[in-house]
C-alpha cells in the first residue's frame, strides 16, 4: 500500500511530506520533485504569495545516491515567509498570561473552513484553523505525487491536465485528439488552455474579477495514458478504483465535484449512445513501455524488451467510461474531470459575525487568489497519480523495483499469449 501524509501550516516554519510503500531502487531526484512544485505555483490570477515562495524539497530521508531505498521517504519544503510570521505562528505560548496573538482572525470566512473548524475544536481564533485548511497543504500532496508520478513513470504511464473551463468560460477542445504529453503544450499556456481562443476571454475575466475584489472558480481534466487494464476491483466498495479517485480528488480544498468519463452526460443519454464498444485489438503490438528516465523494461531474460497489449488484447473505439468499468481499470486512458469553486477569501468580503464581539461584520481578508485553478489541475494529477501508484503496487506488489517490473510483465505478457492462443495466433 502506498500511503502519503503531511503536516505544516501555511504561514508555520516548513511543510512536510511522509510517503510510505515505495519500491527500492525507484530513481529519483530533487529536480524531478521541485518542477512539479514550480508547475503548481503558475497561473494567471495567482496572489503575492506566490512572488514570495520559491518551493523546493530537501531530504529528510528514504533517498540515498539517487534511488529509493524501500523505507518512508520524508520531505521538508520550507515555507521562506515564515521570518514574518514566526512571532504569529510561536510554538511557545506568549510571555504575559492573557495576551492575544497578532494577526487573530475572529471574523470567519463564508465558504471556509473558519467557522465550523472552531465550533468544532472550541478555538477563539480562526487561525487557528485556517492555517492547516490553507491549500497551502497542497504543495505537500503535490511532492507526494510526484513520486508517484515517478513510479508510474518507469512503467509507461504518462499523466497529465488542462483546464477546460473558468470564471464561465468554455474551454474545452470539442472532438480533438489531444497532445502527447498533455503537459507539454498546456504549461505553455498561463491558463493551462489548450484552446488559446479561448485564453483572452478568460484572462479578461479575471482581471476584472480583482478589480471587483471577487474570485472564480473552474474546472479541470486529468489524463493517465498507459494505465494497463486490472487496477482496482469489483469486488468490495472500497476496491473500487472510480470511488478511490473520486475520493481523493474531492478532498483538493474548493473541489465540489468529480466526473469520471463522460460524467453527469452519461446520466442523460440512452445507453446505446453511453457504453464503448469492444473490439479485438493487435496482438504483440505494443512495445515495452519507455518512460521519462529514458529506460527500456526489460523482460526476465537477458536484454529481451517485453511485446505485449497492456489491453489485454481489446480496445474501444470510444472511452466514455473515462477507461473505468465496474471500478477496474480497462486500459484505454483514465479520464476525470474536477470541479473546483472560487476561492473564499475576497477582496470585497461577504458578511459574517464576529466571533469576540456577536455582531455583524465583513469577513477577514487576507492575500490570496483570484483564482487557482491552473494551479488546482496540477494538483489534481498528483492525486491521481498517487492513487494509480497505490493500485500498481497492490497488483504487483515488490519491495524493489525490479521485482515489480517482473510480476507487471508477467501479467501483461500471459494477458497477451492466453488471447493469442485462444484465437490460435503466435506472438512475434
């Protein structure tokens, strides 16, 4: 099982980011880490914080001489705001009994986390909640997943996003096969749009919304290409792939909804205009996966690249489903789409109470975003990913790497020769 945890405040002295159940012998570099990092912090629409952080990872642990060594892998990601906010955020409680904190936040967001997090937790200051609901936390999900990433990486799978739609406006490419990688062409683009027609509107938008002191909101596709067909299972709910996936991802902070394929649309068409189609796909026609370490898999003889369909020898010619059926995967690519609402903290805030004297009020107002959802699709691969990861290892298992490189060639390799021997054909 893989599984990941964080810890830090979004103003406290550094994040953290403990990922257990990585093979050994994964390679794996601070660079690969801090890009993803770095993508997470573009977009249009993006706030001060964003000139002030320069996130990259340090080791803590689980690395040695560039590979993974089977052990938790910890990251420390320094927060470099924190000279400014350490009397704020002390650990030591304040010299005289009795004095408050700077920087207290009694006036609770609507649409945050402030309110109901300190009727939860009988705190008086919102601060005390806020920091940790922060999507600051996300950078260290983001770290999570790029590891994850990593190790899918070795195995062919290529994950990535683009934004199809904010503050309103449609950005989706109708009916186009979309570019590989998907990454590639949508990081050229402060939005993360692959319909540049589109951009000018949404960056106008924007704009318009910081001058009025408001926030938007938008929505987001992520891509897994590669996935080979068996993750997950039928058979208990919580095997399910689409539920994991779902999960994960509406636990992003704003995210108030996840498709899966074709979504909610499915819910409105005939089912004959729904399900995909089977076709019998070419045997022995797809080679070993090459991924961004630029390796080769290996067979379990000597230098043989392994030939085998990650399909199982099927296709469809359509992929509706989102390349999920009855919660396993079907080797067509993994598609999910994320709804993500605007930020709560305006500029313009919304009424609230106040907390220390009953009456009514504006509610606080810090730095933030006009909007993060470029930012939240890069965020979204990582949970993917790391939900793809978790089910890798569970079908394949391995304490290191090449012992899972084997058990995924076997599987594929007898998928293909059990279908190749049922129609009678050989494999090249």
């Amino acid at each position: 099982m893989l599984r990941f945890s964080t810890a830090g405040e979004s103003h406290g002295k550094a994040l953290v980011t403990t990922v257990e159940g990585l093979p050994a012998g994964l390679p794996i570099s601070a660079e690969w880490v801090d890009r993803e990092l770095w993508r997470r912090m573009q977009g249009y629409g993006r706030g001060a914080r964003m000139k002030i952080e320069s996130d990259r990872i340090e080791w803590i642990s689980g690395v040695r001489a560039g590979e993974t060594l089977g052990s938790p892998v910890a990251m420390l990601i320094p927060n470099r705001d924190w000279a400014n906010w350490e009397d704020v955020m002390a650990h030591e409680p304040a010299d005289a009994v009795g004095e408050l904190r700077r920087r207290r936040v009694t006036r609770p967001r609507p649409g945050h986390a402030d309110l109901a997090g300190v009727l939860k937790y009988d705190r008086l200051d919102a601060r005390d909640i806020l920091e940790r609901a922060s999507a600051r936390e996300t950078t260290a999900r983001v770290a999570a997943g790029a590891l994850a990433k990593r190790l899918l990486d070795e195995f062919g799978v290529e994950i990535g996003s683009h934004v199809t739609s904010l503050g309103g406006v449609r950005a989706a490419v109708e009916g186009s096969v979309l570019p590989v990688p998907l990454n590639q062409v949508a990081d050229q683009s402060e939005i993360r749009v692959l319909n540049r027609s589109a951009e000018a509107e949404i960056i106008r938008r924007i704009d318009a919304a910081k001058k009025a002191g408001d926030t938007l909101g938008g929505e987001v596709e992520v891509i897994a290409r590669g996935v080979c067909v068996g993750l997950g299972s039928h058979v208990s709910w919580d095997r399910k792939l689409d539920g994991r996936l779902a999960g994960m991802l509406m636990s992003i902070p704003a995210v108030k909804g996840v498709e899966i394929g074709m979504g909610f649309e499915a819910a409105r068409r005939p089912g004959s205009e729904v399900h995909d189609p089977i076709e019998r796909g070419a045997a022995g026609r797809v080679p070993s996966g090459r991924g961004g370490s630029g390796k080769v898999r290996r067979g379990p003889n000597e230098g043989e690249p392994v030939a085998a369909d990650a399909r199982g020898g099927f296709r469809r010619p359509t992929n509706n489903a989102g390349g999920l059926e009855g919660g396993i995967t079907t080797g067509e690519p993994v598609v999910v789409k994320v709804g993500m609402k605007p930020i709560s903290t305006l500029m313009s805030p919304l009424p609230t109470i106040d907390l220390q004297s009953g009456q009514p009020a504006k509610a606080v107002s810090e730095r933030s975003d006009v909007t993060a959802v470029p930012a939240m699709g890069v965020i979204a691969e990582a949970m993917v990913a790391l939900v793809l990861a978790d089910a890798m290892l569970e079908k394949f298992g391995g304490d290191s790497l090449g012992e899972m490189r084997r058990n995924y060639d076997g599987y594929v390799g007898a998928m293909g020769a059990r279908w190749a021997a049922l129609r009678g054909e050989v494999e090249d």
